[in-house]
C-alpha cells in the first residue's frame, strides 16, 4: 500500500492523504481556502462541513453528502469548513490521463460517436444517485488512518466513481475521454493573466501546452529572466501600481498579487524598488 500523507499541518489544522490518487482531506480550522487547480479531472465529495466553490464569478455551496465534478485545468477557489458543529472532512478522486487511457480500451460500450457533444467547461454539482452514494459509503472507512486499503481496491473505486459519471451524463464520455494534446498557447499572455497563482515548471510547461524541455527553449526567446523571477517581478509591478494608483493597504495587495506572507512580499519589494512597500502605500 502507497500511502502518502502529501500535506500535515498540526497547529492550525489540515491533513490530506492519497491513497493511489483517492485523496481523503480533514479541515480543523474554520476557514481553509486554497486556490485549485488541477491537472486531471476529479470528484469531490462532502462527507462533512461544507465547501464553497468560487471561480470569481459565483460561488457553489457543497454540502453533507453531496458531489460535485471538477474539469481539468479549471482554476477554482475552495473554502472548506466546519459546519453544524462538524469539522470538514471530504473525499477527492483523481482521473490522471493514464487511468483514463487503461478504462477507454476496456470500456467498449463508451466510445464516442463523432457527433456527441462535450460538457460545458466549469464545475458540476452532481445529482445523489445511488452509485455515488453506495461509492463513497465504501469509501468512508478509510477515514480512519489506521485502516490501510489495498491498492487495487482503491482502483476499483476510482473506475466505480468513472462508471457513476457515465452513466449520469453521455457527455461525460468524450469530455473524459479527449486524448488530444491541448495547443500551444502564448506564453507571455498565459503569465500575464496567472501570475498570482503557484505554478511549478512542469505546470507551466503542461498549461501551455509544451513539454519541459520546449517551455525553457521558448521562454528563453522571450525573457532574460527565469519564469520563477519573471513572476516575482510581475506580482511586485502589479502590487506597486495597486498601492500608488488604487489606493490598497499592504496588507490587501500581498496575497492578491501571489505572495503567501507580507514578509517574503516586504523584502522582494525592497530589492526590486529600494523602499519598503508601505512607504508606497503611504504616498
């Protein structure tokens, strides 16, 4: 068994784990809010507390016992909390593209016919049928961290949660289903809308569309900097013009251009402009 507890935080108060890409969250604080986005399809299901959903332009309220379906590549904002008196406590599935691939070959009666359309893009509260239902009962368990599946059970439920898809929506299957290579995109214009967001340099290089190897070599046309100082210098550029245009108290402009606290943001902003960002503030 390949448990991985991939976060911990003891004081204040999250624990996740992945048993083979089924992910099982506990929340302890009142608000936990993290900006997602993930590389594959998933679901997501409330065993307790409730979760928001934003994508900045309405908010989805997840609540006990309820499903929702998140695209892939899909920038969302999630809040998770404690609710009636019950901490948060949820349940994650992850459809990585090779688990997709293997079900496609031996799902014969899902492949696509040429005019079947696909499913908007955006975030799906699923409907409580009784797969999605008796799927996370079974799943439950595991919530224990004392109790270990196998991994070829979690495997099992992992194409339980794809079959409760397919059967719900026939769009599911080609929107699954979609093995093409998505497009090169621009680059300078992909940083240039998601420079506040964390992104490894994998991410990167898959968000636009590239291997690793051919996002360095395009970059490097493009800037004498790394990706990693670009983004610095843009979420610095975007937080002077916010404090000495808009008006914006330090404390308001840190977080919304990127940074994750005010003193990693204090120093940058000193060795980029010679001055500490509340004298700007101040002006």
């Amino acid at each position: 068994m390949k448990q991985k507890q991939i976060e911990e935080n003891i004081g204040p108060m999250k624990l996740i784990f992945n048993y083979e890409d089924v992910f099982y969250s506990f929340f302890y604080d009142d608000t936990s809010g993290c900006i997602h986005r993930s590389r594959e399809y998933a679901m997501n299901y409330v065993y307790s507390g409730e979760m928001i959903l934003d994508n900045g332009k309405e908010q989805i309220h997840v609540g006990k016992g309820e499903c929702v379906f998140i695209p892939r590549d899909h920038h969302i904002t999630m809040y998770k909390k404690p609710l009636n008196g019950e901490r948060y406590c949820g349940i994650f599935l992850n459809f990585t593209r090779n688990f997709l691939r293997e079900m496609y070959t031996k799902l014969e009666q899902y492949k696509i016919p040429a005019n079947t359309p696909k499913l908007k893009s955006g975030v799906i509260k699923l409907p409580k049928t009784a797969e999605i239902t008796s799927l996370f009962a079974s799943l439950t368990p595991f919530f224990d961290p004392e109790v270990k599946p196998q991994d070829d059970f979690m495997h099992l439920k992992l194409q339980e949660g794809l079959l409760a898809l397919l059967h719900i929506d026939k769009r599911f299957a080609p929107t699954l289903f979609d093995f093409n290579e998505p497009w090169k995109i621009d680059i300078l214009d992909f940083l240039n809308k998601n420079y506040m967001y964390e992104f490894t340099m994998e991410d990167l290089a898959h968000y636009t569309g590239r291997s690793l190897a051919t996002f360095k070599r395009d970059f490097k046309k493009i800037s004498d900097l790394t990706p990693e100082k670009w983004l610095i210098r843009k979420r610095l550029e975007v937080a002077y013009n916010l404090m000495k245009e808009g008006g914006n108290k330090v404390v308001d402009v840190y977080t919304k251009v990127g940074f994750r606290n005010q003193s990693h943001f204090s120093a940058a902003f000193k060795k980029q402009y010679g001055i500490a960002p509340t004298a700007v503030a101040a002006l």
